[in-house]
C-alpha cells in the first residue's frame, strides 16, 4: 500500500477509520507528512497523530522500520530549513531489517 497524506494527515485519518476493516498487509510506504520523535531523533514530540498511525499500522500487521543511519528523507528547497522524516516503510511485523536487506540484494 502506498500513501500520500497532506499536511491535514487526511490518509492517516483515513487510515485509521478504515484498519479495522482493511485485509492484512506486507508493506506499507508513502510520504505520511508527520513528524515525530518515534521515527525522527530530532523531533522533540511525540504527536497523537504518529501514535494514531503506529496503531492503525499494528492493525494491519505492520511496524515501521527504520534504517540503520538514521537521516532526513525530506529535504526542503529552502535551504534554512531542516530535513525531516516524513517518508515511512512499515513491514510485516514478523520480518526483519536483516531479512529486507537480504531482499535488495
């Protein structure tokens, strides 16, 4: 499942109105345009918003996963601001980091 969510978190709204009733899934990405410290070191907060999704990911069998150096996958063309993390991948609860790198090679 791929996603898109706007500065409004609309999909992740979404998303968690409809987890209950959506089927079991092996990944999930998209740009989910919310921060937090669960998936970002430099974010200060925790957000209801990304606890919201980590949830409704959990519903569907999924966990987020990060990569092994942390970095920022948005960067802005205003070169003022910080990078954040806004881009996500949730996996299958039962893989692992290691069994998806073995994947990409």
């Amino acid at each position: 499942m791929n996603i898109y969510s706007d500065d409004q978190y609309t999909a992740i709204n979404i998303l968690t109105e409809c987890a209950p009733t959506l089927p079991i899934c092996v990944l999930m990405t998209g740009n989910f345009n919310c921060h937090s410290h669960e998936w970002d070191p430099l974010v200060p907060h925790y957000q209801m918003t990304a606890i919201s999704l980590l949830d409704s990911a959990a519903k569907l069998g999924l966990e987020v996963t990060l990569p092994v150096s942390p970095r920022p996958t948005f960067l802005s063309h205003n070169v003022e601001l910080q990078g954040s993390v806004i881009d996500l991948v949730f996996i299958k609860a039962s893989e692992s980091l290691v069994q998806l790198e073995q994947y990409a090679e």
